[in-house]
C-alpha cells in the first residue's frame, strides 16, 4: 500500500513539475517576443522570465544551449538598441561559439561595439577570440583600444603578432593599449615584443612599456619562467627608470631570491 502511494506521488510530482516546466518555457517565449519590439522605457518586468530561466538552468549546459540559440536569434534579427543591450549581457553568461557570428556583426557598429566585445571576452574557445582579431582593422577611433584590451584580457597569444606592430601607433591610446595587452597576454614571446619595442621606444611610450614589461615578468614568474622573470626584472632596475618600475624590479628579484 506504501509503495502505492509512494508511486501515486512520484508520479504527480513529475507532471506537476513537467506542467512548471512547460509554463516556464511559455514565459520565456513571451518575454523573447517581447524583446522584438523592446526599448527604452519599457517595462523591465516582461523579460524577466529570461532572467529566471538563465539563473535556473546555470550548470546545465543541454537547458542553456535552446536558451542562447533563442537569444542569438532575436540578434540577428533585427532589435532595437536597448534590447541589444540586454540580449548581450545575457550573452555574456551562456554565450558560447553559437552566439559569436550574431555578436560579431555588431563590433563595427559604434553603437554596439562595446556591448558585443564584453560579451566576446567571455565566452571561451579560439572562435570568440578570433572574432575580434578579424574586427580590428574594421573599428576606428575610440573602438580600437578597447578592442586591443579585450584580446589581452582574453589572454590571446595569436594577437601577439597584431598588437607588436600597434606599439609604434601615432595614436598614443592604441600604442598604449597595445602595450598593457601584451603585458596581460604575459608570455615569453609577448615579453619579447615588448622588450625589443622599449629600446626604442619615444618618450611618452617608454613608461606604458615598462609597465607592460612588469606584468610580462609578473605572469612568467607565476608560470614557473624564473630565468625568463629575472632578466626582465634585472633590466628594469636601472636608474633610466622611473622609480615604481625600479621598485617593483627590485621586489621581483627579491621574491625569485626567496623562491630557490
């Protein structure tokens, strides 16, 4: 009789939660038709049902996948500006290799750029990174350093060719945009660059350098390069340098000492 009953509730229980499912997935789709015609000053509360369904299938990659397609396919479908917005921030955390050729379109746009990058430097895998490689020479102005920083916060070593020749840019935020994202891609090649650049390096670029040159040392001591860290640290101790860069040379060589 126990088992009866036990069997009577499992059984509710499931077609309780398959009907919570099915009405979720109605939500949801309301609220995605809702973005196609969102803007400014609408009401918030309509796409809220996606803002619950992403927090409840976190972790579950088979119930985020439908949800991101979903989202990429409101992209590309034409939306206004501040449901761009919105889509990107949630592409920002389930966006994966399907989300990048709809956020890609966006990064020449001035208007989009900045959206769609953030949500690029998230999602993982050589396409994402890739995407904005292709867009640099596309973005002009004020884009363009962002879109430098965005390879380095990914930590691109394919860029490493790219940003070496931006160091000499006549535009100075380029040229120094170039040079922190070398120092955050931090390996031994990107070191390089970076120290073949500073023996030539004009006056208003010889600090941004050194900078990079430090964070270069910093990650290559955490990858366990100690010789490759020490050498850089030992040609940042001279006296040419100004005194945060003598300074922070001197502490790394002092931590490498107390690492043997």
């Amino acid at each position: 009789m126990t088992n009866k009953v036990t069997t009577k509730m499992t059984l509710a229980a499931g077609a309780a939660g398959i009907a919570v499912a099915r009405a979720d997935s109605a939500a949801v789709d309301k609220a995605l038709e809702t973005l196609k015609t969102y803007d400014w000053g609408s009401d918030r509360e309509a796409l809220k049902p996606i803002d619950q369904a992403i927090v409840g299938a976190q972790g579950n990659a088979a119930a985020l996948k439908p949800l991101e397609k979903k989202l990429v396919d409101v992209l590309a479908g034409g939306i206004s500006r501040s449901a761009q917005d919105y889509v990107c921030r949630k592409l920002r955390v389930v966006g994966t290799a399907q989300s990048v050729e709809a956020l890609a379109a966006l990064l020449p746009a001035e208007e989009t750029s900045h959206i769609a990058r953030y949500a690029l430097e998230r999602i993982p895998g050589g396409k994402a990174a890739k995407a904005i490689r292709d867009a640099l020479p596309e973005v002009r102005g004020k884009l363009k350093p962002g879109m430098i920083g965005s390879l380095g916060v990914r930590r691109d070593r394919k860029s490493i060719t790219i940003l070496s020749k931006l160091l000499g840019d006549s535009d100075i935020e380029i040229a120094r945009a170039a040079a922190q994202s070398l120092g955050l891609i931090g390996t031994s090649v990107a070191a390089g660059e970076l120290r073949k650049f500073a023996k030539e390096a004009s006056a208003h670029m010889k600090i941004p350098v050194a900078d990079a040159c430090l964070a270069c040392a910093e990650q290559l001591l955490a990858d366990g390069k100690k010789s490759e860290a020490l050498a850089i640290y030992n040609e940042l101790k001279g006296d040419a340098q100004p005194s945060h860069v003598k300074a922070a040379a001197m502490k790394g060589i002092l931590t490498l000492a107390t690492k043997k």
